[in-house]
C-alpha cells in the first residue's frame, strides 16, 4: 500500500468547528486566528449556499507533507512502544453529540486497562500526573515538528486538538506520538481534563452562535483582534462612503498612548543612529570590537561585517490592501 493510500486526511466540514482548529479558536496558534477560523467557515457555508464545492484548503508547507507522510509510521512506532493494538485507517469523522464540534482521528488505539507511569527514559511522558490508565479506546494522534524535544508539548500541537476528540468520542484518554526533528519520538499520555473541555464546549458553542448569526443576518460577528496583522486581515477594505466615528474614552486615550510611544520610538532610533555611527567610527575598518565596563571588564562584543550580496530582481505587481499601521495627525485643541 502507498503513502498516498495510507494517508486518510482531514475528514470533517469546514462550515463546523473541528477539533484540529481548536488552537486557533482558542487564541493559541501561530498559524491563524479566531477571526481566521470565522472567516474559513463563512467562506464554506457561503460556497454551499451558491452550490458551489467547499473553497480548496490551504496547500500545506513541507513540513506538514512530511507530517502527513510520515503520520501512520508515528502512529505505528507509538502503538508498539505501549505495546497496544492501532487502528489508523479511520475514514469517518466524530462528531460530538451536543456541540457542532467534529473531529478526524489519526487512529484509535487499543487501552488494556495497564497503569503507566511517567518515564522519561523510555520516551513516555505523562501529561499533569505521574502515571495514567489506559482505560478501553483512546486517542491517537501523530505530530511531527522541527523544534528541541519538549517535555510537555504546546497546547496547538496535540493537547487541545485531543481533548476535543476526546468530548466527541467519549474516550478517556489519549497518545500523542510527537517525533522531534526526525529523530527523537515522545510519546504523550493524558486523560481528560474537565478545564480544558469545559472551556472548549464555551468557545465552540460562541463560536456557533456567530456563525448562526451570520446565516440569520449576513452579519459578522468578529472577534477582538489579537494583532495589527490580524486586524487588517479581518477588516481588509475601506469603505470610503462610511462616515468618521468619534472613539470613546478608552480608546481615544489608546490613541495618545500610540502617539507617546511612536515619539519615544523617534526619539530612541535618533540615539540608536547616533550611537552606532560613533562607534562605527572607531572601529574603522575592523571587524569586531569590545567593550569594557570600568573595572576593564568585557560586558559586549560588537561586530560590523558585511551584508549579504543579493541579485537584481524585479519586484512583481500587486494589489492595494489594508495598511499595517495607523496614521496619527495631531489637532491643535
């Protein structure tokens, strides 16, 4: 059987909120945001009411294609060193029985009723206990990541994504085999946690109610945004008829905080330049130097090399889009 029959994929439905979008949801992902997560379903259930198929996901970086290349060999190893049966040809997913939540499963793994304890040694780390039960069917789930081994993993690589499989299953448990950087596996063990789904379950279900809303009323309900970057992503466009909006207190003494902090950052950037040139002026031509406190003491070494060469190259065309920052004119009062 090939890799590209063995990978089963993403099996749930863009317009519902799945477990694998949790970390987005909830805040804690560096790859999209809630307004992100808003802004996919919206675009699904849009597509769906024009008859048209689901908008084409968003093509994976390399690292994930070795993910999802690598997934069932993860899954494989995880299973053998619990020495526990794997089910990883899973071709339908979860869904929680309350909640529009759903979920795709990597694999179901065989529980035994054993106890295992926490052992780093042997690559096996329990997740907030020192040993768990593997008490009937749990969660399987395979990651793979270029960062240095962690001794508990980031909640937007397998925690959250599991816990809400586990309220969709009903499972007590779950594994995630995380191969770090091609050549360590660790394998995390954890049981459900009544916190962590209880804040899930709020999320998921605010996060229905705004897509409910905007099916009653073409209206969109935003979250707040967590960056500038995500702010003009959600907010793309100037409609130029809108009128100017008066902000209120809060917001209007953001502005003088922006306007205090902008000038603090003129005024730092001039004896950055200042300092720079002088010592630049030092060194000459010479490619480090040091610097020494008043007892003699090396506290810095400074280095001046040379950039980097760089090819000529066009720069391509591209359209108008929301500017990244604000821009500020003081009124005289």
């Amino acid at each position: 059987m090939s890799v590209a029959q063995e990978f089963i994929g993403k099996l749930s439905d863009d317009a519902v909120m799945s477990c694998s979008r949790l970390p987005a949801l909830m805040g804690v992902s560096g790859f999209s945001s809630p307004n992100d997560e808003v802004r996919k379903s919206i675009a699904a259930l849009d597509a769906r009411a024009k008859g048209l198929p689901d908008p084409e996901r968003d093509t994976a970086g390399e690292a994930a294609e070795w993910g999802n290349r690598l997934e069932n060999e993860i899954l494989r190893t995880t299973a053998q060193r619990l020495k526990l049966d794997i089910d990883y040809q899973i071709t339908e997913r979860v869904q929680h029985n309350e909640l529009r939540l759903q979920g795709s499963l990597d694999g179901i793994i065989a529980g035994d009723g054993r106890v295992i304890d926490h052992d780093p040694s042997a690559g096996i780390y329990v997740v907030g206990a020192d040993s768990i039960t593997l008490d009937g069917p749990g969660i399987a789930e395979a990651k793979l990541t270029g960062v240095m081994p962690l001794d508990e993993p980031a909640a937007y690589r397998g925690p959250l994504q599991c816990q809400g499989l586990m309220m969709c299953t009903g499972y007590k448990w779950a594994a995630i085999g995380t191969l770090y950087r091609g050549t360590e596996l660790r394998i995390y063990l954890m049981g459900a946690d009544p916190v962590m789904q209880s804040k899930i379950r709020g999320d998921v279900l605010d996060f229905s109610e705004r897509l409910a809303d905007y099916q009653k009323n073409g209206v969109v309900d935003w979250y707040p945004a967590l960056s500038s970057n995500d702010a003009q992503s959600t907010f793309r466009v100037v409609e130029d008829d809108l009128p100017p909006i008066n902000l209120d207190a809060d917001a209007s003494d953001l502005v003088m905080d922006l306007i205090a902090a902008r000038q603090a950052q003129a005024a730092a950037r001039k004896l950055i330049e200042a300092a720079q040139t002088q010592i630049m002026d030092r060194m000459a031509l010479h490619p480090t130097a040091f610097a020494k406190n008043e007892d003699g003491e090396v506290f810095a070494e400074v280095t001046w090399g040379m950039s980097r060469a760089r090819k000529e190259y066009s720069v391509s065309a591209k359209p108008a889009k929301r500017a990244g920052t604000l821009k500020i004119r003081e009124l005289d009062l």
